[in-house]
C-alpha cells in the first residue's frame, strides 16, 4: 500500500506556492474548482473528450488546465500520474473518482497527494468494516441478517457494489423476502438489513485538524455541519402512481437531492453522533476522518436516528450549496461550500507549515 512516506516524498518535491487542485470532471467537479476558485488555486479538471467542452462552458467553475483520457481508469497511467505531480497537483476525491478508479487501486497505485485520509477508502468502502466502526461508535445501525432464515420484520436487500441504491428492493416478511430472491435468482452477492421507517437526512459535514476542537466528544479537530439534504430517489414518487402500486416506482436509485433543514432539537443528536464516529475514526485509522463527510441516516421518532451509511468524502448533496447553506451561515460570514472549504483548509495548511497532516 502507498504509505504516508511516499506522499511524503513527493510533497517536498511540490512547490507549495504553485499548487494546484485537481478532480475528475464527474459528481462535484463544479463545485471543487467554483470553490479553489474562490481561494485563488489554479485548478485541473480530468476528463474525457466527451466531457471536456460541457465542462469548458461554465465560465467561473470551469477548470483553468484539463488533462484529457480517453477513459477514467487511464488516471492509473505512469504519465498521467507524472503529469499531475509536475503541476503539484492535489487531488479531491470524489463519489465518481473512487468508483472509476477503485479503492483499491487508489490504495495500491495512484501517487499523487489527496486531500484526506486515504485510510478511510478502506473503512467506508468495505460494508463489514463500516458496520465495525459504527459499532465500535455506539451508533445505531440497521439490523443486518446473515441468511433469509433469520428474517423477522421487514427487510432491505442492497447488493454488493450497488450505485446509488440500483437494485435495492424490500421484502415484508422471510417468506416474502424467500420468494423474490428465488424469482430474482439471486444466491449471494447481497446484503439483508433491517428496514428502517421514518424520514431520512443526509447532514454534511467538515472536520478541520488545523482548527480548535469545538464540540464536545472529538478532541483532535473542528467540527462543522456545512448543510443537510435528503436525496431523491424514484420511490419517493410512487404516490404518483396511486390508486396502484406501480411495480416500476419501487426503485431506490438516487437521482437527485433536495435541501432540508432539520428541527432544531434534533441537531444535538447528530452532532453527538458525528463526534463519536470520528472520535472513533481516530482509533481505528489514525489520524482518522479529515475533511469532509456524510452520515445517511433515518429518523424514527421513537427510535432516534438510524445511521445506514457513512460517505467519508464530499457527496453530491453538497452541490446545493454553492454559496453556503442554512447552517454553514453559522461559522461563516461568507459563502462556503464544501468545494471552497476544501480549498480553505489547503490554504490554511500551506500558512501553518502543515500540509502534511491533511493529504495523504
Ligand atoms: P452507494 O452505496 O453507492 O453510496 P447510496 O449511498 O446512494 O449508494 P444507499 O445508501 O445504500 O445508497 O441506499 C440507497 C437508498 O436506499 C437510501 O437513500 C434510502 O432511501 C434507502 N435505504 C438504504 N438503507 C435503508 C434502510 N436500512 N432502511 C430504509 N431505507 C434504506
């Protein structure tokens, strides 16, 4: 694996005031260079001869220099690698960029300095480690059954290497859940969890190692919630079909995002949440979560929130917020995404002399 030494190495060839933020022109690339923009970097956009005039037009986030491959998995190239080192360049990652060029590979080939903990690609990328970690954290998670046998409420089906919820689908009971595994044909390669019912929020946030600890139960950094969404998925349309049931709206694809804001008492609970996942981060991968991530969670009112996943990277419900959001006014008097806090933080890094301890 690239080891913190090797990022190292390359670092102290970088000329820190020439350095340059880089992405993948997929996801959240707008907002990455709007935001590295706004704090004066220079910015790189990877993308395909398809993508690169879409990504040319928009004149305030368009990338200052593209790098063009004819798919994403040349970003592996020795010479592309070369190149982007030669313009210092940081990478962002992604939703898309890990899912084009896999965890794995990231971990094993791609050495170049990324914003983050590299680390984290192997906690949050890994359904049975995830669970570990919020375990270990005391969140609440969904149940997970290990055969349909076991199956006594209604349950979740989630496949291995699903994008955005494709293919999910529920099942009432383990006889229900028996027969649509049957007619479906599938035998492995699938995830049974608990279904969780109540109304889902997807809250942003941001840790700062460079910034005094703010919030009670995470001593290495400062936490900030940067905004909250719920995302849109074809299921949340299937009343359009009533009086039927229309089979096809049963479908959990995610397909957009809409803001939310959460009633104010609930705030606590999350925040505590989010501190103990990345207090718990620490000991697991030091120097755990940095920068930023997303709790997927559901709330019950008689069961609190039920965290289902953790995103440990920016996600596209930040592209809301473009120029800040309802909770990102309350540390900022300034717009601020998530795009431009990244920036921020590279900025702040280079001032202090720590640059170090937010790439890898
Ligand atoms: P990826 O794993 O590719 O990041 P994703 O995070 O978009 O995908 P999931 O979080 O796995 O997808 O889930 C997709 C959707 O399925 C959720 O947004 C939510 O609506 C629904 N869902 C997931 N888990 C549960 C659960 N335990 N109970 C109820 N609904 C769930």
């Amino acid at each position: 694996m690239i080891s913190r030494e090797d990022i190292s190495a390359i670092l102290s060839r970088y000329d820190e005031n020439n350095l340059k933020i880089a992405t993948v022109c997929s996801h959240s690339a707008l907002q990455i260079f709007h935001g590295a923009r706004m704090e004066s970097f220079t910015t790189i956009g990877i993308a395909t001869a398809r993508s690169r005039p879409y990504y040319e037009s928009f004149p305030l986030a368009r990338p200052d220099i593209f790098i063009e491959v004819g798919s994403y998995d040349e970003i592996l190239r020795r010479d592309v690698q070369e190149k982007l080192r030669c313009e210092n360049a940081i990478i962002i990652p992604h939703g898309s960029f890990v899912e084009y060029i896999g965890a794995e590979n990231i971990l094993e080939h791609f050495l170049v300095p990324m914003f983050g903990n590299r680390l984290t690609l192997l906690w949050e990328g890994d359904r049975r480690r995830q669970r570990e970690w919020l375990e270990k954290a005391g969140i609440p998670t969904p149940r997970i059954y290990s055969s349909p046998s076991e199956v006594d409420r209604r349950v979740i089906v989630k496949f291995h290497g699903a994008k955005g919820g494709s293919r999910y689908f529920t099942a009432s009971d383990r006889f229900d859940l028996g027969s649509k595994l049957q007619k479906l044909g599938y035998t492995e390669g699938y995830v049974i969890e608990e279904y969780i019912v109540g109304v889902r929020y997807y809250p942003h946030f941001f840790l700062s190692l460079l910034e005094k600890p703010n919030v009670s139960g995470v001593d290495y950094g400062r936490l900030e919630l940067l905004g909250i969404d719920r995302r849109l998925e074809v299921i949340d349309e299937m009343h359009r079909g009533w009086p039927d049931v229309i089979e096809e709206y049963m479908d959990f694809t995610v397909t957009g995002n809409q803001p939310v804001v959460l009633r104010e008492k609930l705030l606590v609970d999350l925040l505590e949440i989010a501190a103990r996942l990345a207090s718990t981060s620490r000991k697991l991968f030091y120097p755990g979560l940095i920068g930023p991530f997303c709790i997927e969670t559901i709330y019950n009112p008689k069961r609190g929130f039920t965290v289902f996943e953790v995103s440990a990277r920016i996600v596209a419900g930040t592209n809301l917020y473009i120029y800040g959001s309802p909770y990102s006014a309350f540390y900022y008097d300034e717009p601020m995404s998530t795009g431009r806090r990244m920036a921020r933080e590279i900025r702040e890094a280079i001032r202090k002399n720590r640059l170090e301890s937010i790439l890898y």
